[in-house]
C-alpha cells in the first residue's frame, strides 16, 4: 500500500514539474512585454514584438493591453476570458479576419476596444453587450459589413459614445450606412472616407445625442434627392458639427420636406432612453443623499448617546450615598463653617 501512494505521489510529481517546465519554456520562447503603470492602471506593453500568436504569459490582472502592430491572426474567448479587470485593449494592426460572437463577452470592464487596420468582415455581437465599452475604433477594416454586424443586436446595449468606421468600404464597393438604431450615448461617429450606396434621414435619426459627425471625403447616394438637405437641416437644427453634405438639387426644390413620422419616433425613442437614464442617475443621487444624511444622523446620535452615558456615570462616581439619597462631594465656594457643617461635631472646652 505504501508502495502504491510513493508511486503515485512521484507519477505526480514529474507530471507537475514537466507541465511547470513547459510553461518555463513557452514564457522564454515568448517576446517580453514591458509591464508599467499608466494613470495608476497596470498596463502591459507588447507593441511591434512580432507576436504570431496571442501571448500565453501576459498577466491576468492587467488593465491595458497593447498588442497593436503585431502578426496575430486568431483570438478567442479563452484568450481573454482571464483578464477580468481589463479596460483598454489595442488589437489594431494585425491579420485578424473573423472573430466569434463569444469573443469578448466576459471583458465586463473593457471601456476602449480599437480593433483597426485588420481585416474583419463583421464585428461580433459580444461588442455590442458590454456593459462598460465607450469606445469603439473600427478604422481601415475595410469590407467591413457593419450592416450585418448591426443585424440582431439592437437595440444596441452598451453605452458607446464614440465609434470611429472611417475607411471601412474600398472604393468599388459601397455599402449601405449602417443602421444603429437609438444610440442615446452615441456623441462622436467617424465616417470619413467610406463610399455608401444609401443614406437616408432614418440612419441619424437614432443618434439624438450626437454632438460630432466626422464625414471628411463621404461620398453617398439618397434614395430622394431631397433627403440630402433634410439631413443637412436636421443636423444643423440639433448643433451638430459636421461638413455639409453636398446636394445635387437646389435646396428650394425641397421646401416643405420634413422628417417621416417614423423617423421622428424613433428620434423620440431615443430621447426617452435618454430621460430614463437620466431620471435613473436622480434617483440615484437623491438615494446616495438620502443614505450619507441618514449615516450623519446615526454617528451623531451615537456620540450623542456616549456623551451622556459618559457624564452620568462620571456623575455617579463623583457622589456619596447618604441614608437613600446621592450627596454630591463638593467643595463649596465659600469658606468653610464648621458649625453649618452637618458633620461638624464642635467640642467645647
């Protein structure tokens, strides 16, 4: 029997020490990333180190991850599915061309994903879930169907307040703008340099917080010519900063053109996102309020309570019990009379 458990614990034990003595050897054939703090977050550093692969020896608490300019051609869910507080992540500048729905979808943290200068037809619908992600860089992905990746995932649920798809369409193949449906978070949409085969009103009209419309080099066809100048009023009347979109009819030719009620409704969807998020961040103050007031009034009612219970029993302390009564034991101010004393006893000579 005593034979059988030392085999056993030597069997293991070589198994152990050739399993650490291969994750020695993958970590050493691995390129090092430099590993720094960057705004108080833990940030690893693997720009232009030649990774073919997605590294095996990063560590999991990392914060930032930089693996831009590199060769990687695949990653998966169980690549990332260890960096549970991973926020910014920069994947642009490598081969990757297809990507799981699962992908990301246990990056809960992830505010900034740039996925640029790579070759993916269509973006996983894991992105557009996360809880956290604000910023979205799609740049120079071009054939990039944003269309199809837009598909089954609106309404879109994480709060994405910048999203960059500039030059994702080559100049032979237009693409319809994409749809997003109602973005209430949406403030900053990149476009520039993408030819698209339709624009109409309905596309923006989702977008009702949109502050900035990069459309440098667009060029876009409408399915009503005047839709052209409907956009063009429609976005100057909510402030936006955008280059006017060149129309290919006289503005007075379209007098009178307004928004489709549908488009308007679902302006008006977006705007009650947007009222619930907002009644939803009151509310939560009032009760954030409401809860430190309540804790002030406790901590003062508590040494309030102490105070008291101090003094009364130092009160105790300071008094003589005299038949049932608790006679304090003080000097008095004035002088001393002996004969006033009750327990003066004055003995006569």
């Amino acid at each position: 029997m005593m034979g059988r458990k030392f085999f056993c614990l030597v069997f293991l034990c070589v198994h152990l020490e050739n399993f650490r003595c291969h994750g020695d050897d993958v970590c050493k054939n691995e390129p090092r990333c430099l590993v720094s703090r960057t705004h108080g977050m833990k940030s690893i550093d693997c720009f232009h180190k030649d990774f073919k692969h997605f590294p095996k020896c990063v560590p999991s608490d990392a914060e930032v991850l930089d693996l831009s300019f590199n060769r990687i051609r695949k990653v998966g869910k169980s690549d990332l599915s260890k960096f549970k507080y991973l926020k910014l992540l920069y994947l642009n500048d490598n081969f990757f061309d297809s990507l799981q729905n699962d992908t990301f979808e246990d990056l809960t943290d992830l505010i900034s994903l740039d996925m640029s200068q790579n070759n993916i037809k269509r973006i996983p619908s894991s992105v557009f879930n996360l809880p956290s992600l604000d910023k979205l860089y799609l740049r120079q992905n071009f054939n990039l169907n944003m269309v199809a990746s837009l598909e089954n995932v609106k309404p879109i649920k994480s709060p994405i307040s910048v999203i960059d798809i500039s030059s994702t369409t080559e100049e032979d193949s237009a693409s319809e703008f994409p749809d997003f449906g109602p973005m209430p978070y949406l403030s900053t949409l990149n476009i520039s340099e993408n030819r698209f085969q339709i624009i109409a009103p309905r596309h923006l009209a989702g977008l009702c917080n949109l502050q900035t419309l990069i459309n440098i080099n667009v060029s876009n066809n409408y399915l009503d010519s005047c839709d052209c100048w409907i956009i063009n009023k429609w976005l100057l009347e909510r402030k936006v900063q955008f280059n006017t979109f060149t129309c290919s009819i006289p503005e007075d030719n379209c007098l009178g053109k307004e928004l489709k009620d549908e488009d308007k409704n679902v302006y008006d969807n977006c705007l009650e996102i947007i009222y619930a998020i907002e009644k939803e961040h009151r509310v939560l103050k009032i009760c954030i309020g409401m809860g430190v007031s309540v804790l002030i009034v406790i901590i003062v009612l508590f040494f309030t309570y102490f105070y008291f219970i101090r003094n009364k029993r130092g009160s105790k302390n300071n008094s003589t019990k005299i038949g049932n009564k608790n006679v304090p034991l003080e000097v008095p101010d004035g002088p001393l009379l002996l004969n006033n004393h009750p327990k003066a006893n004055v003995v006569k000579l």
